[in-house]
C-alpha cells in the first residue's frame, strides 16, 4: 500500500508484527542496564547445605534477587534459594558478654 508523502501505510498486522519484533528484548536491556543487578564485589556468604543441614563455605556471591542466590563454587556456579545464603562476617576477637564487644581498656 502506499500512503502519502511519508511513504507506504502499513496495515494494523504489520504495525503490530513490527512492534513485536524488538533488538533487545527486556530481559536483556533490564540486566545489561541495572546497577542492582551488577555487583562491584564478590561479598563472601556461608551457605546451608539443604541435604546435610551444615554449612558451609565461605563463597563469592555471584548474584542474587527474588529470593534466589547465586553463588560460585569450586565445582561451578549453584543457585539456591536466598533464605539459606547468610552473610560471611570475619571475627578478629571473641565478643566478651561483660563488655558486650567493645574494646576494653587495660592499666599497666
């Protein structure tokens, strides 16, 4: 079909097969995009192990959202749900109940 002085006047199918057709689909423009998504460290997490109960690690955080974890292990990279990736928190000295963890000062 031919249209006016702006070319050809495309059926409604065809405007909406054009629509359809897009160079990046959303889920790709959302992760290449998001800051949330792109983590600027590797934070160290422990991990239950659902089969045994233990846990282990620690282990690099890969990603995570929506209730899931990815983490990178040494036989590859494993998701699991969020619920059993915990924060790897280094301890430099035991917490004293007296002093509940602040640094106490000594005479000598």
């Amino acid at each position: 079909m031919s249209g006016g002085p702006g070319g050809s006047v495309k059926s409604p199918q065809g405007r909406t097969t054009e629509n359809l057709i897009e160079p990046t689909p959303p889920i790709i423009r959302h992760f290449s995009n998001s800051t949330r998504a792109k983590l600027k460290e590797n934070p160290l997490v422990l991990v239950r192990n659902t089969e045994t109960g233990q846990i282990e690690g620690p282990f690099k955080l890969i990603t995570w959202g929506k209730g899931y974890a990815c983490v990178s292990t040494a036989v590859g990279p494993k998701w699991l749900a969020a619920r059993h990736v915990k924060p790897y928190q280094v301890q430099t000295q035991a917490e004293d109940p007296k002093t509940g963890g602040r640094e106490v000062g000594t005479q000598t």
